[in-house]
C-alpha cells in the first residue's frame, strides 16, 4: 500500500507532533512531515485537519466471543425489556427456516441483555416462555456474569428446586423457591454444559466476525482476555492459531490462557500453559487469566466490608490466598504475564497482595517479597472499586491498570445495581483514574466487547468527562477523576501495546509498519463534550487498509509495466460524522 495523508494532525502514542503529513510506503511509514510528498504516493488522503493516531490497542476484549454472539440471537442493540423481547422474537422468525427440524432441540444462543432492564437486575424464565417456542434458550447477559433461560433449558438440565448451588454461583430463586431463569457466575454452567459445543467453523467465522469489527473502530492490536473453555464457549486458542498462519488474521493479537477456577495441582496447570505458549507471530500467548471475582450487581464482586444493601454479604472470591501468591509466584517464574479480572475493592487487593508476594520464600508468610521481574506486564482490569490505600502500590509493584473507561459514568446500572449496594464511602472509590495517572501508574485501556461497545472514542469521552449521553443521569460520576485526552489516547494506543509487547503497535514512526487510525475530525480543536460524536474513516492495520469510509475505493492504483507513474487519486475526508452518514 501506498498513501499520503495530508493536512492531518499527528498523535504518535505520546504527544501531538508538528508535522502535518504521513507517508507510507509498501506499507511502512517511511516519512513524517509538512506540505506534499516529493514523490507523491498512487492514493492522497487530504484529511482536513482530522487526527490520525497509532492504530488503537484494545487490552481487554473477547474477540470470538462477541463475534459469535453477533451472529447468533443478538440483543445488545436493544434499549429497554420491551426492544429486548421484540428483537428474541424477530430472531425466532428469522431462525425457523435455519433451525433443524427438531426444532425443539435447537438451543437459541446469544446475549446482550442489560440488567438494567428488570427489577434486581434478574428477568424471568416466564418472559421466553411467552414468546410460545419450545426450542431451550440461553441468553448471556452484556457482561457475561449472568445467564437468562427458559423453562425449557431448564428442564433439559434438570435444573430444579433441589438443585445445590454451585460453589460461586448463584441460582435466583422465586417466590416458591424455584429457579426464576437467572443464573450467575458458576452456575451458568448448570444449564451451559448441556448446550451444544460450537464447530470449528462457527469459531473462526466468529473470529472474523469480530476482527472486522474491531477495525471498523480504529483497532489493530488486542488482548483477548478469556483463550480457554468460558461460560459455554468453546475456547478460541485454535482458531486464532489457524487464522494466524492462514494470514486471516490481520492485527496482532495476544490470548490470554484461561486458569480455571479448579485448579488442585498448580505446577501441572502452569506446565501445561507452558505448552500452549506461543511468542512469536501475530497471535502470541504469553498472558494468563485470572478471574478473581465477579460483578457488584450481582453482589458476587468481592468486598472488605458487607454490601449496603439489605442482602448483605461480601461477594465471591474464587481463589484463596494461598492459591493466588503461588500461583503469581510460579507463573512470574515461568516468564508469563499475569492478567486479572477484579472488580471489588477485596479482588484489587488480594491481586496486589499476591503480585507483592512474588519472591517471598515459604516460611517467609510476614515479610514482603521481592515482587515481579523487572520486565513483567502484568496487570489488573476493571479496577471498579479500589480502596485509596492500595492505588500507589499499583506504581510500587509495577503494575498496570487496564481501564475499560465506558463503565465510568452514571448509566441506569451504576444508577440502580451499583451505587445503593456500595454506599458512599466505596462510591468515592470508583474508577479512580485520575489518581492512578497522578499517582504515576502505567495505564492501558480496553473495551471489554461484547459486554459494552468497542469504540474506543466512546471510552474516551468517558475518560474524560465522566459522563455520557446514554447514562441514565448526565451528572458527572466524581469529576475529580476525569484524565486528560492526551492522557486517555496515550492509554488506549502506547499504554496497551506495551502489555502485549508490542514493537509494531501502538506509536506512529518512520521505519514502522503502518498501523494507524484517522478519525473524523480533531478533537483537540473540539470541546470535550463532542468526544462521543468522534467516528474511526480509516483503518490501517499490518501496512494494509482494512477498513475505509474516506468516500472512495480503498484500492491503492499500481504502476503501469511501461513503468509509468500510478494515477493518484485524491480523497477529502468528511469533517463531522453527519456530513460522513449523507
């Protein structure tokens, strides 16, 4: 590919550059600088002053997982219950044709439901019993911490009132003390191992899928943040090894290796993952997850102190503290880095503890560690609810904080489901980005698709206004915490490349491949409050344009064999998202 963006601001990963001109050559970017090329490239881009950035880096995303779920029965679109039925009803009609013809075998799967949308943030079984299929149904909830069914997946897995719970499940019970058809955590499972396994084919469509996404957004690199068997996912370690050498994979990828929540023998588990490490290529798997616990509005994240609502309780803490420091312990030594799931106060400690840990000898059980190795990336995600005491030991330890900065702001579940379980005082610990950036921690940001949009641009308005137009209360949620947008960008394209070590993503500079994003317009120019309104026009990922909507073909024009110059096209980008959409 070869192609001049000119009259373009230039956000390189750190800081805005005083050049107005990227050209790239073969795919490299082989000049930054002012006015037109000396040579000018087959294809000019006049950007209009637009912002072009390194391509963004999403650290914590399930790539398959959404990509899937966008195929099957898709509700995250949906606003509201009465949407949410509408659209499980149009999907129905719509599958019959594409079901078997015993139909009332064929699971119905998919998600994207919001708990916002039924009392207690629990809908009923009864619900999908009145759109009158007989087909089992099985729905994920946006965050995938919770599982809507129907009576009939149910009964195919015997799923009664004598049912135990699972240890770190939930199973909502109604009036009667029967199961309602909401279950959290482990218990999905219950109704989850009954569900057919997805083919091979399935997965890797679904892989594609969600790439395609992914670059319509602006995103060249990520982290997947679950690569193992999940929630009734079939684990997408294979199919991201075969788009990897097939070349279908076109962004550069590290798989986070699931540690499950059974683990007896810790050495044999880290052996294995030992063989399923890949560290070269565009799909690396040098991290491992770890899913400490899980959600406030389903009351299972953990917390030091009892919820404030009536129920009570501390929440669910899938591994003990022993489990945790030597399991740290021997996967920093095996030169894997760690990646955590914590949301409540207690799980951001418990990983801090443990990363303090590393090092520390056995019989050493009061003396602090040495901590990680030097070059370690490992790092806690989510970090929702974290005690003012523990946000300096981030930058201590060397560990960074991945922010998925969409949640931050007063949406209708942090309205209902959050703020009245936590109580004012851990209220005031929400997402404190601000003190993490002041307080010199290394930040990265991700999306954690499919439980909320991709985008980027919309965590970043987030990030820096605490707020959005589709949050139930406009009311900044603790302003004193908003970043900067150099801070928010720096996250999202340098911080996240530098936990999947990447050398290829996540900065603008001569010599490199190109991996870049143009955005619609500047938004330094712009009042923050118009950060939603920003839109991805161009993708460039692997020195190729994977996605365009600059107003013409992408096809880059090839020189004649008589070795006469390629006719150059000329392309001026749209400057706001409207004049794009006419």
């Amino acid at each position: 590919m070869d192609l001049d963006i000119l009259d373009v601001s230039i956000f390189d990963g750190h800081s805005v550059l005083p050049a107005n001109r990227i050209s790239i050559r073969d795919g490299i970017i082989t000049d930054i600088g002012t006015g037109e090329a000396a040579e000018p490239a087959a294809r000019t881009i006049s950007a209009a002053g637009a912002l072009v950035t390194p391509g963004f880096v999403d650290a914590h995303v399930h790539t398959t997982f959404g990509g899937q779920e966008s195929l099957a029965c898709d509700v995250s679109g949906a606003d509201g219950l009465d949407a949410t039925l509408t659209a499980i009803r149009d999907y129905l009609a719509a599958d019959a044709d594409a079901a078997n013809a015993h139909a009332a075998d064929s699971w119905v799967t998919g998600g994207g439901w919001s708990m916002a949308d039924f009392p207690g943030g629990a809908p009923r079984a009864r619900l999908l019993d009145e759109l009158g299929t007989q087909r089992p149904i099985i729905l994920l909830s946006a965050d995938h911490h919770s599982a809507w069914v129907n009576s009939r997946a149910m009964a195919i897995a015997g799923l009664d009132a004598s049912t135990p719970t699972p240890a770190g499940g939930v199973i909502e019970k109604d009036e009667a003390g029967s199961p309602a058809g909401c279950l959290h955590e482990s218990a999905i499972d219950i109704i989850s191992a009954h569900v057919p396994p997805a083919t091979d084919a399935a997965i890797a469509t679904g892989l594609l899928a969600g790439q395609s996404y992914l670059h319509s957004l602006g995103v060249t690199a990520w982290m997947d943040a679950i690569v193992g068997d999940y929630s009734g996912h079939r684990s997408p370690f294979d199919a991201y090894v075969g788009a990897a050498e097939s070349g279908d994979l076109r962004a550069e990828v590290v798989g986070s290796l699931w540690w499950p929540r059974d683990v007896e023998d810790i050495d044999v588990q880290v052996a294995e993952l030992v063989e399923r490490r890949r560290t070269e290529g565009s799909f690396r798997t040098t991290s491992v997850k770890f899913m400490l616990d899980g959600i406030v509005e389903s009351r299972t994240a953990a917390m030091s102190t009892e919820y404030s609502c009536a129920c009570g309780g501390f929440g669910t803490s899938y591994f003990t503290r022993e489990h945790l420091h030597r399991s740290f312990e021997a996967l920093d030594a095996a030169g894997f880095d760690i990646h955590c799931h914590a949301i409540g106060d207690a799980a951001v400690k418990a990983a801090l503890d443990a990363f303090e840990a590393i090092g520390r000898g056995p019989d050493d059980n009061d003396q602090t560690g040495s901590g990680p190795r030097p070059d370690a990336r490992h790092h806690i995600a989510h970090v929702q609810v974290v005690d003012p005491v523990d946000v300096p030991r981030f930058k201590t330890l060397g560990v960074t904080a991945n922010l998925q900065a969409l949640w931050a702001c007063r949406d209708q579940q942090m309205i209902d489901l959050n703020i009245p379980y936590l109580g004012d005082e851990r209220t005031a610990w929400l997402y404190p980005f601000k003190s993490f950036a002041e307080a010199g921690t290394h930040l990265a940001m991700g999306s954690d698709w499919p439980v909320s949009t991709a985008d980027p641009w919309q965590a970043i308005h987030v990030a820096v206004n605490r707020t959005h137009p589709d949050g139930g209360d406009p009311a900044p949620l603790l302003p004193e915490q908003a970043i900067d947008l150099t801070t928010a960008l720096r996250a999202y394209t340098s911080g996240s490349a530098h936990l999947l070590r990447s050398s290829a993503n996540g900065a603008i500079r001569i010599g490199g491949v190109a991996n870049l994003a143009l955005a619609s317009t500047n938004p330094f120019d712009d009042d923050p409050s118009g950060l939603v309104d920003v839109r991805t026009v161009l993708t460039v990922a692997g020195g190729r344009i994977v996605f365009d909507e600059t107003g013409t073909d992408c096809t880059t024009g090839t020189a004649a064999t008589t070795g006469t110059a390629a006719p150059t096209s000329h392309t001026k980008i749209p400057a706001t998202h409207a004049e794009r959409q006419s």
